[in-house]
C-alpha cells in the first residue's frame, strides 16, 4: 500500500518537476497543438463573458433606476453563463440548444475543412441552402404517411440528396480557383445570392404549388415532413426533452467531426489537403494535384454545408420561408465562420464550439428577467468571436513562453547530471583502485610466465 501511495505521489511530482532527468509531463502536454488550441479559445471565451458583463454593467450604470439596476447585470451574467437551465421548461429548452447547434456545427466543419486547404468558404450559405432545396424536393413530394420504415428510408434518400446538391454548388468556386485563379471569396459571395434567388424560384414555381402551406393560412412557406411523415427520426429524444425539435442530427454531426477530424489528420489524402493549404507550390513541386485538392476540399465543405441545411429543415417541426429566401442569407451559413475560428479548425473543436454559442446564446432569451433584452447576449458572442481573431496571437504566446520554460528545464538538467558527476570523486577512485588491481594483476601474471621461460 505504501509502494502504491508512492507511486502516485512521484506521477502527481512529475506533473510539475523535473523527474528522472525528463521535463514535467504538463510541459510536455502543454507543447501539442491541440493543447494549445484550446487554451488559446479558452482565453477568448473568458476574455468575450468579462467583457460582455462589463458592457451589462455599463448598461445598466446607464438606465434609469426604474428599469435596470447595477445588481442586475451580475443576475444578466448568471442567467447566461447558466444557458438553457435558467429557463422554465430547462428539459425542453436544452433540447432546442442542441437542436439549434446541429446547422452551426455543420457550417462549421464546412468552413474548417476549406480552411486547412487554404481557402476561405464564404459560401457556406448559398451551400446550405442548396441543401436544404434538394433535400425537400425528395420528402415533401414522397408521402409515407403511416409507414414509418418508407419514411427513413425517404428521409435518408433526401439527405443524400441534398448533401450532392451543396457539393456540385460548392464545386463552383472550387473549380474558378483550381482553373481561373478567381478569388473563392468572390464566388462564394456571389454563390450564396444566386441559391438563395433559385430557391426562392423553384419553390414559387406552379409544378411545385401543392408544397405550400395554404392549409395553415400561410402563403410563403412550405409544408412541413410532419405531413409526408419523411422528418429526421428523433428516437424518442423529443419527448425526452419536452416535447423540443431534438432528433438524431446532433449524433450525424458528431459522428460526421469525427470522420473529418481521421481523414485530416490520420490519411494521406488529408495530409495532402493540408499541404496545399501551406503551400500549393511546394505540394505541386512534390507531386500533388492541387488542383483536384482544391476542387474536392470545397465539395467536401459544400456537402458539410449542404447537410446543415438538409437536417433543419428536414425536422418535423421546421419549415422553410421560401419566399423571403431570396432577401435574406441564412445565419446558420455565416454562424460556421466564427465557429471554425474559435475551435482553430479542428473538426471535434468545431462540435464544442457550435454547443458553447448556442449554449449562450439560449441563455441569452432570458435575460429579460433583469430588464435586459436578448441582443446582450448576442453582443457577448460578438465579442467571444472578436476575441477569436486574437486566437493565433495567444498561441504563438504560449509558444515563446514554452520555449522559455523549455531552455530553463533542460539548463537544470544539465547542471543536475554535472553536478552529479563532479560531485562523484569516491566513484573515481574506485575505478582508479580496480584499474590499479587489474594492471596489478597482468604484472603478476607477465612475472609468473617469465620465470616458466627461464626455468
């Protein structure tokens, strides 16, 4: 027992001291890019919420005492720092949050992976939309309504679907920059227009009049899954969480980070994406086809994009505005921007990104409790995101300081392994003794055999 209280005390030491003449296990943990990638969105996280409570407190310096008092801003911090669990229905709330999150996750992977190929996927939007089109056009024109096994497997034909329209829209600005040169951002930007008007187009279209909601008296909107019965399946998480809009999207998403995340870092068709993101050139220069990797990195974050889109508005409870589709882009498409940055890109940082926004952005609905409306929690996200752009500043921070720590750690193992050797003399004379004994030895036995010779 005494051996194995020992043994733990030495790990807990080699945490943070020098332990048989290697550099503390949190130095060394602290050097890994992830490491450092969340400590870096951790600062921007925490630097975002203090100043976001500083601006309550300014707000409420600033009204008049009738309306919103100082101690309010600390309950305003409470209520959204506590999310989804200040609200009446907690259970119902939560679900929403994680409902929400699915399309910003998404978006996010999408702008994460053209980000590692060096392009900049402005055009997420227009992505996911066109997603969301192909996949409606599937579900809401096949009716299974009373079988439920023709519903899945409708469900999961317009995913695909829709996941092959976000790619082939992706392909475009993929295909101007690998061939022509043109700046992906101006496509994307003029991408994103061009879906949201075809949308609007196909939808208003006389073949497509029997997709209108006119039963519920509304004139610009579609008619929901729940009447074809081809939604996301939610395998009883909706009624788990109160009866909220929660399906299996959240698990889609994850299980689609995770994939990113191996085929980036653990294939050699993501090592060659990222080597035309550093420099395209030199991935030429060694044989890739930068060209392929470019078009295919932006038909991959399309089809990311593009299932965003697919999985809101394939819930049953969701439907789409067609008719104002072509006046205002979607948030989701632009949310994945700032998502993509706070997680430094990494597709399973990009899943606790998208949470932690729409986790503040849950709790930001009630924050009229204290007289504050929901902007202020949006104002907060705005600053986490503005902090966000300082995210490669911390790490290339962290990075000095490790260098730093790094040459003292090694300097004091050197001096120990000197000090250790010159602090030896008893050693020294000991070997001195047996080299002594040793040539002793060979004396002796040279004497004996010389006399053998004279005898």
């Amino acid at each position: 027992m005494r051996k194995f209280f020992s043994g733990i005390g030495n790990w807990i030491k080699s945490l943070f001291c020098i332990h048989d003449d290697k550099e503390p296990r949190l130095l060394t943990l602290s050097k890994k890019e992830s490491t450092r990638s969340f400590v870096s969105s951790l600062v921007c996280i925490l630097a975002g919420v203090i100043v976001g409570f500083i601006v309550m407190m300014i707000l409420a310096l600033a009204s008049s005492e009738d309306q919103i008092y100082f101690s309010d801003a600390f309950g305003g911090l409470f209520t959204m720092l506590a999310g989804p669990f200040t609200a009446a229905n907690a259970a119902f709330s939560f679900g929403n949050m994680i409902f929400y999150a699915v399309p910003i996750i998404m978006t996010g992977l999408s702008v994460a992976i053209a980000f590692k190929t060096g392009l900049f996927n402005i055009g997420a939007a227009g992505q996911y939309f066109m997603g969301a089109m192909g996949s409606l056009l599937v579900a809401l024109n096949i009716n299974c309504t009373g079988n439920d096994v023709a519903g899945f497997f409708v469900w999961l034909l317009a995913l695909v679907v829709g996941m092959i329209f976000g790619m082939l829209w992706g392909c475009i600005p993929g295909l101007f920059k690998a061939l022509f040169g043109v700046n992906e951002v101006i496509v994307c930007i003029m991408t994103n227009w061009i879906a949201a008007n075809i949308v609007s187009w196909v939808f208003s279209s006389e073949g497509l009049k029997h997709l209108v909601n006119t039963g519920s008296g509304k004139s610009g909107y579609l008619i929901k899954t729940a009447v074809t019965n081809t939604g996301t399946p939610s395998l009883g998480l909706g009624k788990l969480f109160g009866n909220s809009y929660i399906d299996i999207g959240i698990f889609i998403a994850v299980a689609l980070a995770i994939v990113i995340y191996i085929i980036l870092n653990k294939t050699t068709f993501g090592y060659e994406l990222k080597a035309c993101g550093s420099n395209k050139h030199a991935a030429k220069y060694a044989g890739m086809n930068e060209k392929r990797n470019i078009i295919l990195s932006m038909a991959i974050a399309g089809g990311l994009a593009a299932i965003g889109g697919a999985l809101y508005y394939l819930n049953p409870g969701i439907e789409l505005a067609y008719k104002a589709a072509y006046s205002k882009l979607p948030d989701n498409g632009f949310n994945g921007i700032p998502v993509a940055l706070l997680a430094s890109n990494n597709p399973i940082g990009v899943i606790f990104a998208g949470l932690l926004l729409r986790y503040l952005s849950q709790g930001g609905g009630n924050l009229s409790a204290f007289g504050f409306n929901q902007y202020v929690a949006d104002i907060v996200v705005a600053l986490i995101i503005y902090f966000a752009g300082f995210a490669k500043l911390i790490r290339d921070v962290l990075v000095n300081r490790q260098k730093k720590q790094t040459e003292k750690v090694l300097a004091k193992i050197a001096n120990t392994v000197k000090n250790e050797t010159d602090s030896s003399p008893v050693d020294t004379d000991k070997q001195y003794v047996i080299d002594q004994d040793v040539l002793t030895d060979e004396e002796t036995q040279i004497d004996e055999e010389s006399q053998e010779v004279e005898k």
